[in-house]
C-alpha cells in the first residue's frame, strides 16, 4: 500500500509554522487545540488509531495536562489498542513505536528509542485493534526526563514481505536507544510505512 507525498522521513527537519490540530481526548473541548509545526503535524498519515483509556489519538497532537493525561500516559497506562482499517486481512504487518528525541529534541544522542516493536501481526487482528504477533521488544510506556522539552511518540505501521522473518540483532536487544528504524525497514524490504501517527508529550511534573 503506498502513501501520498505528505508521510515524512523519521528526520524531517522542523518547519517552525505553526498548525493547529485539535485533541482527541475525551472529556475536553474540540475548540481546545495545541500548536504543532507544520512537519510534526503532517507526519500523520493513513488512518493509524491508538486508543489509551482516556486518550483517541488518530490525528498528530500534543498531549493535554488536562485530566493529568500526560501522567496517566506515562505512569498508569499500559500498552494501546492500535487500529488500522485499511489493512489487508490476509497479509502481516509490523508496528513500532519510537522515540526520535532521546533525551532531548535539541540533542537527539539516543535516537531513536524503541519502545515498542511487534511483528507478524494479522491483518485482520489489526483491524480490529489487537496487536497480536511477535513482541520483539515490549510495550514501554513515554517517560521522558525531566526539563527535558516535548518529545514525539511516533507509530509506524508496515506491510510485512511474505514469508519474510523479522528479528533484531544481539546488539539491537541490548539497548533500546541508538536504534535505527529506517535501517531495520531497509534490512527486511519493508518499503515505507503503511500508516503513521504520533503524538507530543512531556513529563508531567513540568
């Protein structure tokens, strides 16, 4: 499945023009928006849903204070339902969920940390939200430090080659920062994501 023009490379550099998009939480306003450049909030595309108890993401944003979302995402909330309806049923996909700001935005020395990466998942349990497959680095939930600025939780959807197996190295399942996902998409001909969606958050005692 390919996407239009608009799906930007993991490292797409920052616009600075600003662009509003709205919350999708539940409970709050849908006058109620933050303010994302125009890169961050373009990266969104295909239809990607993740659904936290209290939070719809399926459009980029910045997570509330409000509700204390950004401590709930980040203390209490385990790993989300991800949805994908446009999917094939018969075919496999991959989902990851990286962190391209380690430890900070203005230096990324970390990137990108992984903090979720599942395989072999079936198209129809995609559609109906259950990332079921093989867990080839478990759920980690956004925790980032302290004074450290607004990082970007980015989910990437991939049609998986037929009869291809995904695995990482030794050295990738030592550490889950410095990891590189476009090199793992390259290495296993994954193309370019099928779907993606992210959103910005920071943490909570700022």
């Amino acid at each position: 499945m390919m996407l239009g023009p608009k799906l930007l490379a993991f490292s797409a550099a920052l616009l600075g023009c600003p662009f509003g998009v709205h919350q999708i939480t539940r409970g709050t306003s849908e006058s109620d928006f933050k303010p994302l450049s125009r890169s961050d909030a373009s990266f969104c595309n295909g239809g990607l849903q993740v659904s936290y108890p209290d939070l719809d993401i399926s459009k980029c944003l910045v997570i509330s204070r409000e509700h204390l979302l950004r401590e709930k995402i980040s203390q209490e909330w385990g790993a989300p339902r991800v949805r994908l309806n446009t999917v094939d049923k018969g075919k496999k996909y991959a989902l990851m969920m990286v962190d391209p700001d380690a430890p900070n935005r203005s230096k990324p020395t970390r990137a990108h940390w992984r903090h979720w990466l599942v395989v072999d998942i079936e198209g129809a349990s995609l559609r109906r939200g259950e990332v079921r497959g093989t867990t080839l680095s478990d759920y980690s939930p956004p925790t980032p430090p302290q004074k450290s600025g607004l990082h970007r939780y980015q989910f990437l959807v991939y049609e998986q080659p037929a009869n291809q197996r995904l695995i990482l190295t030794k050295m990738e399942t030592s550490s889950l920062g410095n990891w590189d996902p476009q090199d793992f998409a390259r290495k296993f001909h994954l193309g370019q994501p099928v779907a993606a969606v992210q959103f910005l958050t920071q943490n909570h005692r700022d």
